[in-house]
C-alpha cells in the first residue's frame, strides 16, 4: 500500500472527523434550555433591534446577563440549528489544523499530525460542535489564540497581534471567562520579549486595545442602558436589580464537587423542591447541622420554592459556620476535587445518557458508554500528563498559565459541569501528542 503524502493524511484526518460530526448533528438528541435564550436574544436584536427577552406581557425587556456574540452568531444563520452545527463543526476542524499547525512549528509534522488525528475524532470537541451552546467556539477562539501567538513568537509582527487580539475579542464575546485567554497571552507575550521590553509592551499594549475594542460597544450599551459598567456579563447571570441568592451559592461552594448536585440542588432552585436526602454526607458536619439543613429546605417547599432575602441570609450563616469550622476544606480541598470531577467525569452530557450513568441495573447500556466515555477521556488526560512530565509540550507559558487560571476558576464554581472546562481541550491535545516527538539524538563527547 503506497504511503500517504502529507496533505493526504491531513485530508484523511479532517474526513474522518468531518463524518464524525456530522454524524453527532444527525443522531438526535436534546436540546438545551441555553440554546433558546440565545436564539431569543438574537432574534429580538435582529428583527426588533432590542437585545432582550420577551416577558411575561408580551415586551422586550433589554437585558445584558448573556454576552452577544453567540445569540449574534445564532441569528445570522437564521436560527437554523442545523446549519450552525454544520458551521461550527467546520470550525471546529480549523481549529484542529490550527492546533496542528502551530505544533508543527515546534516539533514537527509527526506531532502535528497526531494533533489534527486526536482533535478531529475527539467525541467531547465534535459533540460541542454538533451542539448550539458556545463551548465550541470557545475552543475555536482558544485555538486561534495558541496559533497567533506561535506565529507572532517566530515572526513578531503586528498581523498576529491583531490574530490573537481577535481570538481574545471572540473568547470574550461568547463567554466572561474568555478574558482568562486575553491573560494568558499578555502574560505570555510580555515574558517571551524579555530580551526587548520596548517592543514587548507595544505588542501587549496594541493587544489589548484590540481585543477589548469590540468590548466597549458592548459596555457602552449597557451603561446607556442600565447604568451600569458591565463590560462582559454578570457572573450570577442576572440583570440589574435582580437579587442573587449569594448566600445560598456560598453554601452550596462548601460541600459541591459533583455534577449532580448541579442538576439535583442547583437547578431545582426556583422551580422543584429540594429533598434532604439528594445531599452528600459531606453536606453535613454533624446531625444538628443536618437538621438545620433540614429546616432550611422546609422553609424553601413551603414557600413555593422561592429563596427569598431571610432565606438566603440563613444559608450565608450556615455556609460560615461550615467555613469558619473548615477553611481548608472550603479553600483548598472542596475546590480541588471540584477541579478533579470536571476533568475527569465522563462527559455523557451531550449523549443522552443519564446523569447517574453508574447505576448499571437501571440502564446497562448507557451505563457501559458512560464508562467507554469516561475511559476516552482518561487516556486523553494521561497523555497530556505524561507530555507535561516528559518536558515536550511547547507553549509552555501560554498553555501553563491558561491551564491554571482556568482551573482557578472551575474551583469557584458551585455549579460544577465537565462542559466548563471543554476550553482546555487545545491545551490537552497538544500535550497528548507532544508524545510524538521523537527525542533528539545525542551526540557523544569527543574525547580528547
């Protein structure tokens, strides 16, 4: 059998995955509730130039809890979701060239084309990209992010500072966590031009004007709008006025490390009842606390699910009580199994496989995907563990810095998803195929 050329090789690769994804847009599955809040915004701010949802009297109330660049991508297309699943997919397999291309530059074609191979068949990616959520041009806009910076580290030239200028303006206008990439990449553009500080900081500097020029359109509406300086989105997702149950996501951050306390606790609020026995033991540190807990939950039902502001004031004492007892716990150990259980969970979210995929009576098939799911994603992390330890994943400062700032910020979240922390595929992928590399040949001493 001839050996394939290079270019057939990258034609085979995104083939294969290109198949793959369609495959995923054809197999049906559900939809999610985010999908049309975004639909709505953007079909509100194109034919009613209000970007905003319709209540309850039938008016478009403006609002800024969403950032408008997914409902702006959503309403190009029409709200076509087919046709956007079809684009972000193609998208999505730029972006694993891109990845490619950019480890071809450090470490060669056969790195590199192990790269394209493990992006485009990767099954969590190319379910996001079949799925009309942002998560998948988030890790587009991460991946344009690492090639402009690996062509701006050769070429140093103002081309690829506005290239990841735009990849930052885009992460950030999908998602507020999208600033963690702009970070990164100031952080790692002032540190690679050590040698020339001057032309560092004009690079870092054009970088971030650009990237937050598009920003400011948006901060400029809300303040005319609500009087506010709000240039990316509110991290509790509300609008102005609107209370938040701060006290509440405080205690659930003391003791929730789980998706299924995101479905079972946190998205019940406002809608279903809460029962005492969906909770851990770890949501208690004695009886009288869970009784306590108890009650409070009493509380909740019986006023028609509501947590109002003596409601949430009684959970924020119980969350310092837990804290004052624990602050280890709640500063380091909680966080760290939060950070854990989002990387390492199988990622049957987009699968249409139950949440409790371990209860193999109820379910066996589902059940073994869930497994086979969870292996794939295990061998993808040991890979890209087994790169880091190895000292061959380039980058290093850039995806080092947005690795970490990123899992800072899944430890803060009381609604833990493994969708959060999709944006860090780019970075797993590299890794994982920097195992390619061949080591250099050493060259022995000459003796004297």
């Amino acid at each position: 059998m001839p050996k394939l050329s290079r270019t057939q090789k990258v034609g085979l690769w995104l083939a294969l995955g290109l198949a793959l994804r369609i495959l995923l847009i054809v197999f049906p599955r559900s939809l999610d509730d985010d999908t049309a809040v975004y639909a709505e915004l953007g079909h509100n701010l194109l034919h009613h130039h209000v970007y905003g949802l319709v209540n309850e009297a039938g008016v478009i109330v403006p609002s800024l809890f969403r950032l408008p660049g997914y409902p702006l991508f959503l309403a190009v297309f029409g709200g076509n979701l087919r046709v956007v699943e079809l684009v972000q997919s193609a998208l999505d397999l730029f972006g694993c060239w891109l990845l490619a291309s950019a480890v071809r530059m450090r470490l060669g074609g056969r790195a590199a084309e192990w790269t394209l191979a493990l992006g485009s068949l990767c099954l969590f990616t190319a379910a996001y990209a079949a799925t009309a959520l942002t998560e998948s041009l988030s890790v587009f806009a991460v991946c344009c992010g690492i090639y402009g910076f690996a062509r701006w580290s050769v070429e140093k030239t103002i081309r690829w500072v506005a290239c990841m200028a735009g990849a930052a303006a885009l992460a950030m206008l999908l998602r507020p966590d999208g600033a963690l990439l702009l970070a990164a990449l100031l952080c790692t553009v002032l540190s690679a031009s050590l040698p020339a500080m001057r032309r560092g900081f004009r690079d870092a500097a054009l970088l971030l004007v650009l990237a937050c020029a598009p920003l400011s359109i948006w901060a400029a509406r809300n303040y005319v709008t609500f009087h506010v300086f709000q240039p990316l989105a509110p991290r509790h997702v509300n609008d102005p006025g609107e209370r938040v149950n701060l006290g509440f996501y405080r205690w659930l951050r003391t003791w929730s490390v789980e998706f299924v306390t995101t479905g079972n606790v946190f998205w019940s609020v406002g809608s279903d009842e809460l029962n005492i026995d969906d909770l851990p033991p770890r949501a208690f540190d004695s009886p009288q606390q869970r009784r306590q807990t108890e009650e409070l939950f009493n509380l909740y039902n019986a006023q028609q699910h509501q947590v109002d502001a003596p409601l949430d004031a009684k959970f924020a004492a119980l969350a310092s009580q837990r804290i004052r007892e624990h602050p280890f716990r709640y500063c380091v150990t909680v966080p760290l199994r939060r950070i854990a259980d989002m990387l390492l969970r199988p990622r049957t979210e987009t699968y249409n496989i139950d949440a409790f995929w371990w209860r193999i009576s109820d379910h066996p098939w589902q059940s073994i995907a869930a497994i086979a799911l969870g292996l794939v994603n295990l061998a993808y992390m040991l890979a890209a563990f087994c790169g880091l330890v190895r000292r061959r994943v380039p980058f290093g400062m850039l995806l080092g810095s947005y690795f970490v700032l990123r899992c800072i910020l899944l430890g803060t979240l009381e609604n833990p998803e493994p969708r959060y922390s999709l944006e860090l595929y780019p970075v797993v992928l590299i890794a994982a195929a920097s195992l390619a590399q061949r080591p250099r040949p050493t060259v022995p001493a000459v003796q004297p």
